[in-house]
C-alpha cells in the first residue's frame, strides 16, 4: 500500500458518524427539492381568492337583492328585515292606509315580495277603517274592496226588481260605519218564477200545455177568445215584479182567426197587441206594485170556430217570498 492510500483511509476514519449523517440529509434534501420544484410549473404561487362585494339596492348597480315580504311586521321589524336583505332604509317610505290591523303593523308593501333589485319601497301601516260606498258595486269588487281592509265578507242574495244582477243592494254594518272583522253584502239575485197558471185566477184562463206558430210549450195559460171579449183577473197583492211569456194563437185555433189582447194592471194599460194565426210574440211587462191584472182577449175577425190564446212559460217573476205568498 502506498503512502497516499494509507492517508486518505486515515482520514476517512478521523472523520466523525455525525458529520457522516449531517451531510447526507444535506444531500438528501437538496435531491427532495428539486423533485417538487418540478410539480409546481415556474414555482409559481397559488391564486388569491377573489372576493366579489354586491352593490345595495338603489345603487343603480347590479344586484342580488330580492324584495321580501314583510307584511304582518312592525315597522321597525320591516325595516330591519329590509336591511338583512340589502335594502337600505334610504329608498324606504311610509303611508297610511285604512285597515283593521293593529297599530304599527304593515300591512301592504310596493314592490311585492319576490322582486329583484327594488330601489323604491313602500310600506302601508294601518289607520281606522270604514265601511265605503259599496250600493250597485259589483260583487267581486265589494268583495276586494272589504278584504284589502282586512274585513271576512258574507254574501246574502236577495231580488230586487229594480237593481242589476250581482251588484250590492246595501251592507251590514252600513256604509260610513266603523268597520268591523265581519261585513254581509246583499247582493241583488236573480228572481225566482212562479207558473202564472198556477196562482189563482178568475175569469176564462186556465193552466195546460200549447203549441204556438209550431213552438210546444209543456207550460202554458189558455185563454178563450170571444167576439164580446173574455176576462181574467189575478190578484198580485203588490208582490210580483214583472210578467214574461211567448204569447200567440194556439196552433189548434182557427187559421183565419185574429184577436186583441189587451193587458192592464189596476185599471193602467200596461200592453196591447193585435195577431193573426201562426204568430209568436215575445211578452215582458212590469208589474211592479200591480195589485189587480186584468187580460182581456177580444176575438177580432168575423169567425165562430173555437180560437185560444196561449201565453207560453208564462212566468211571474219576483222575490220568492212574495211569490209564494200569492193564493194558488
């Protein structure tokens, strides 16, 4: 062995294990290093989080905010669910509107609930409410009207000859006073009919079927015509509002027959009308008040054979608690 090798094992073996160590975690580390420098193109830092900061309503920006629905609140409650929502109190106005409400509760908003970006609010609390003038309203909008003041609404129905068909007659409580939780409209109905026929009568008419200008009628009131004329009286009693019917000569007549009929109502012409055979004419009268009606029929042409006059659906119209009160 040479002197040189003999010098570098000496010095190898003076060299200390902890050194040794030292040195290749040095290495190692450097190696690790490297490895993971190439993983992470250009060693590059992660990207910063954005943070995206919404404009508040009225701003004229673009918006998230969605109008809620603070009815049923008080104003203080609104006005802080308001602002939960984004909504400054900035853009935020008040009124008064009548309601049955308790004070200081909203009771309506402007935008409804559910709008996006609202940049003007409307919040209605409660004043003291009355009933309004609801007479010849239609149903429906008394209904609203009553409801939009937070009143329960009843119907009751009841004829009225002189008022439209569902409109309101009057109301409970009144028009004027206080409003209450519950309001009942009495809204004009429909009139209910009874069979003219079948009320009591005197004279040459009677209840039966007909057949007019080739038109049945399972429902009808005969009457005799006669060259000296016929009456029939029927006693109204002021209860019936008006008289409807398809008048003519029953097809079973006479074809060369001709007649009047002539009807009054307490001594007032109420109709006249002049027609042949195979003639219909429709009949309508008002009766309003009427106590006794009078038809007179008046054979007009120079024939004896039998001729009948025939009011077809004859009908007495009113409210039916009068009509039910004339005699049968």
């Amino acid at each position: 062995m040479t002197a040189t090798g003999r010098s570098t094992r000496d010095f190898l073996r003076s060299i200390s294990p902890t050194l040794l160590i030292a040195v290749g975690c040095t290495v190692l580390g450097l190696v690790v290093g490297l490895l993971i420098g190439t993983q992470i193109p250009g060693g590059t830092q992660p990207a910063p989080v954005q943070v995206t900061v919404l404009p508040q309503a009225g701003t004229g920006g673009e918006t998230d905010v969605v109008m809620p629905d603070v009815r049923g609140l008080t104003e203080p409650q609104a006005r802080q669910a308001l602002a939960d929502h984004g909504v400054p109190s900035s853009v935020v106005t008040i009124n008064r509107r009548p309601h049955l409400a308790n004070e200081g509760i909203v009771v309506a908003q402007d935008p409804i609930a559910g709008t996006a970006g609202p940049t003007k609010v409307l919040l209605s609390l409660p004043e003291k409410a009355f009933v309004p003038k609801l007479t010849g309203t239609p149903e429906a909008q008394a209904r609203a009207a009553l409801q939009e003041q937070g009143a329960e609404v009843s119907i009751a129905r009841e004829y009225d000859a002189s008022a439209e068909v569902g409109t309101v007659l009057r109301s409970k409580p009144a028009e004027g006073k206080p409003l209450t939780d519950e309001v009942t409209l009495i809204v004009a109905a429909p009139p209910a009919s009874a069979a003219l026929g079948e009320v009591e009568s005197s004279g040459s008419c009677s209840a039966g079927s007909a057949a007019i200008n080739g038109n049945a009628f399972t429902t009808a009131t005969n009457c005799s015509a006669y060259a000296a004329g016929a009456e029939t009286v029927w006693l109204l009693n002021r209860r019936v509002a008006a008289l409807t019917a398809t008048v003519g000569l029953d097809d079973h007549s006479d074809p060369n027959a001709t007649v009047q009929l002539t009807i009054t109502g307490d001594g007032k012409r109420l109709y006249r009308n002049s027609f042949g055979y195979g003639v219909d004419r429709p009949l309508s009268i008002k009766l309003k008040g009427v106590l006794r009606l009078v038809v007179t029929i008046k054979r007009t042409d120079a024939g004896t054979d039998s001729a009948t006059v025939s009011f077809g659906d004859a009908a007495l119209l009113g409210a039916q608690a009068d009509l039910d009160s004339l005699e049968r």
